[in-house]
C-alpha cells in the first residue's frame, strides 16, 4: 500500500483493492501479518462492542446473534470471536500487547481457549504479571506455559481434588460418544473425549491403520473409519464375555524429574499442603528430600506428555498403569541396542523411540520458532552425518525429521547440522540464507502463581549453617551424596513395591 495513513474502513477497502500478492513465500508472509494487523484492530474494536452491550443497542440478545445477523459467519466463528473478545474486555495488560501487535492473533487465540471459563476472573487477577511473560514465544511455547499455568491455577481453586481416578469408574461426565444410525446404511459417530482416553484413541487409531494400496488415495478420516472398524472387531473376537480386560496400550510418555514426583505424589492422593504434611509426617525424610517434593508439588504440574504432544493430567496416567500405582516403571535405554553402527540403516525400534523421545518430533526449524505438526508416525531418523559418507545409526548421529522435511534436507544445496552442546538445529538454504531453532531442552518460562495455597507448599530455605553444610557437602561431590544419587536411580527403576519411596531414608 502507498500513500497517506488510513483513517477510515473505506479507505482500508479502497488500498486492499489495489494491492496484488504475489504466489511467493515473502509477499504471502506479508500478506498474512498485515491480516493479523487488521485482525488485531477490529478485534479492539469488538472489545468495546462487547463491553458496551453494542448488540443489544439492535434488540439481540448476545454478540453472537448480532454477529451472524450483520457478518457471514458459522455459529463456531462467532462464538470463538466473542469468547476472544469477552476475555480481553477482562484481561487489560493481554489485550493491550494483542493491539500494540507485542502478541498475535494466535497467542491469543491459545490463550483465551486454554483459560476456562470458570479461570477467566481468577486470570483477571494474574493477567498483568502473567500476560507480559507470553511476549516474544511462539505459538507452542505459548500453548505449553498457559497450559501450565492453568493446571496450577486448576490445582488452587480446587483445593480439595478427590483420590487419583480409578480406571473402573465411568469416564468423566464431559466426555461422551453417540452413535446415531440415519437412513438405511449409515451412522454417525460424534462426541468428545479427555485427554487421556484421546490419545489412547488416537495411538490406537494410528497403530490400527493400514498403508495405502496400489492405486489407492484415502482421506485421513477414511482410514480413522477403517482402523475403528479394525479395533472394534478385534475387542469382540478377543473378549467373548462381557468382562472388561484391561490391555493397556503401548504410549511412549515423557516427564521431567519434577514432573515424577508430582505425578507419583497425585497417585497417592497428595493434592494439598495439608495431604503433604500427613504425608512427610508419617516417613522420616531428609531436608534436602523434603524440599524436592516441596518444591514439586508447588511448582510442576505432574503432566506427561506424549510423543505427538497430548499432555496428560496426572491422574490418567494411575488410569493407564493400572488401579493403586501412578507409575509401575521408568523405562530407559539399559539393554537395548541405540547404537547399530554401520550394520544398520535405518533408525527402528528402540533408538527411534529414543530418538522421538529425546526431539519430541520434527526437528526441521521454522521462521516463527513453532514446531513442524508432523505427527509421530510420519518421523524419520535423518543422519546428520549422511549415510552414504560413512554416518553411523546411533542416538548422536540421528535427528528426528518428518518424512516431507527429510526430502527436503537432502536436496542439493540444502544442509542441516545440529549443535553438539544445545541440540539447536540449524538449516542452510541453496541461497545461503540460514534458520536454527531453539535448543532441544528449550522449554517456555513457568508462568508464575502467587497465592497462599502454594506459597505453603514452597520450600524455605534452611538456616544459615545448614545451607552452608549442604553447599559444601554437594560441591565437593562427597562420596556420601553420590551413593544416595544411586540409591535414588536404583529406586526408579526397581520393580519392588514403593517404587521411588523405597529410596533409603536419613533423618538428616
């Protein structure tokens, strides 16, 4: 657009008219951020409209109606420009940086989809330290640190959660399916599902499908339909009774030290400050002990995430593991081949587990800093040091890249490398123009939470003259601390009963 600055909608119209996009990667990228530019503007000005009562100014009874009435829209589209809008008219500090364009449309969009409804007053609260924090993330990273704030803010205002869920109980009430047969040869299947059951569904699903045959092109919902069918008719020719067996699937989870300690204290029905202090009250625990499992609870959300990036609550992972156990073991890498050399090609079974574990997906950077959505199947192991130059199958060499991508990087011109320290990927294009992408272990900042129910639950800081003991004793690395280090990797991964709370136990 050229000229003088726009004041007025028409002549927004009138410089749209004249402007062409050209079918190229720059001008397309343009075309999108001046779009997200304009959203920004009339999403301001619905704010006010909202906040007014604009609609009933036409005798409607919502924004939605006024909405659909006066802009094609589906009922969907309305709703989720609404409920944006509903959330910013409450979140000043959020929908200030949207409009100074500090965050974009689909941050926001995170954002007010992930806070429910009855956290949109208690964010209200939060949105001036929090909002602040999201500026500069992309839209996963924005996605993961919301998310993790709104465990922790699920986790405050229900203070009293009830025991770890017991796979023999009904699923949660929001959850439903229907099958609802209509003519003569059809029936439709739609409903919802939480998260844990969704991603069995869709682990199963995907394990369930077959390839395409010769001359064959499916839709993806197609071979949904094919592989349900397929699980279906194996469950009723499998169980002839009505007994229901319990064949856990086969789900690759990944959780953080943390992360283990709040799952397994969730399982063991620890929620609050006060279940924590009957907790360490009724086992003699040390005081760098306590702090961990303080520090824990107060600050992790305990949720494991898949491989294709379902995060999971706590509680479901006891639902997948079985009734009375969060988790029955800690897999690692101990006895299985990671490293095949130059014997083996491809990166299969355990190292791609390891593999996709480690890169948790597509590795190949993007300009936004977002992550490739390749599900898990579609990952390749990608030598980083080319096969054909003598590159050996093993967990340094190999990188995670979907298949598209991994055309991509082995078109001439085109070279991919990985720093050795960090992880971060970087690609070099034909035209010498680079991208790198964070760190592997990059994660977003912990959104911060300030209230009296888990600032109970922080650990303080010892005395003076223990503080100095436990600095001295961990820098020079004593023998003592070493062996409980061993003691502690031994606990994760006994089968014996306990677990990790097997690990030994001193008063001091």
């Amino acid at each position: 657009m050229s000229g003088g600055p726009i004041s007025t909608i028409d002549e927004v119209r009138e410089r749209i008219s004249t402007v062409v996009v050209a079918p190229a990667t720059d001008p397309l990228v343009d075309a999108f951020a001046a779009l997200d530019d304009l959203k920004a503007r009339v999403m301001e000005g619905l704010v006010s409209f909202v906040r007014s009562g604009g609609h009933d100014v036409d005798g409607f009874g919502s924004p939605i109606g006024w909405l659909r009435a006066h802009v094609p829209m589906t009922a969907h589209e309305a709703a989720r420009w609404v409920a944006q809008a509903r959330c910013l008219a409450q979140w000043p500090t959020l929908a200030a940086l949207f409009h100074d364009r500090q965050l974009n449309p689909g941050q926001i969009e995170v954002v007010c989809r992930a806070v429910p409804k009855p956290l949109v007053a208690f964010y209200a609260e939060h949105d001036a330290e929090v909002s602040p924090l999201l500026v500069g993330l992309c839209i996963d990273d924005t996605q993961t640190a919301i998310r993790d704030w709104v465990a922790k803010a699920d986790a405050v205002m229900s203070p009293d959660p009830s025991e770890a869920i017991d796979p023999d109980q009904p699923l949660d009430p929001a959850a439903h399916l229907r099958v609802s047969p209509f003519g003569t040869d059809r029936t439709a299947l739609s409903g919802e599902l939480d998260s844990g059951n969704g991603a069995i569904v869709a682990h199963a699903l995907a394990v369930a499908t077959r390839p395409d045959r010769d001359g064959e092109e499916r839709l993806v919902s197609q071979r949904n339909a094919e592989a349900l069918r397929d699980i279906c008719a194996h469950y009723l020719a499998h169980h002839p009774t009505r007994r229901r067996a319990r064949n856990h699937p086969h789900l690759n989870l990944t959780v953080d030290l943390p992360g283990l300690y709040k799952a397994i204290l969730a399982g063991r029905g620890v929620h609050t400050a006060d279940q924590l202090e009957v907790f360490l009250a009724a086992r003699s625990v040390s005081l760098l002990e306590e702090a961990v499992i303080r520090h824990a609870l107060a600050t992790s959300t305990g949720r494991p995430t898949t491989v294709d990036g379902h995060t999971l609550p706590p509680a479901v992972v006891t639902t997948i593991f079985g009734t009375g156990s969060t988790i029955s073991r800690v897999l690692m890498a101990d006895g299985e081949v990671l490293d095949h050399g130059r014997r083996v090609r491809c990166a299969t079974g355990p190292l791609r587990d390891a593999v996709l574990i480690r890169d948790t997906g597509c590795r190949f950077p993007t300009s936004t800093g977002d992550r490739c959505d390749a599900p898990a199947v579609w990952i390749d192991g990608h030598h980083l040091t080319h096969w054909r130059h003598g590159g050996h199958t093993d967990l340094d060499n190999t990188l995670a890249v979907c298949a598209r991508h991994h055309g991509v990087v082995h078109r001439d011109g085109w070279t991919i490398g990985a720093d050795p320290a960090t992880g971060a990927v970087t690609i070099t294009r034909p035209d010498g123009r680079t991208t790198t992408g964070p760190p592997r272990a990059a994660r977003p900042p912990d959104l911060p939470l300030h209230h009296p129910a888990l600032d109970s639950l922080t650990p303080h800081p010892p005395p003076d003259d223990a503080a100095h003991t436990v600095t001295a004793t961990i820098g020079h690395h004593s023998p003592g601390f070493a062996a409980a280090l061993e003691d502690l990797a031994d606990a994760l991964l006994s089968d014996e009963p306990g677990g990790i709370w097997a690990w030994p136990r001193s008063p001091g």
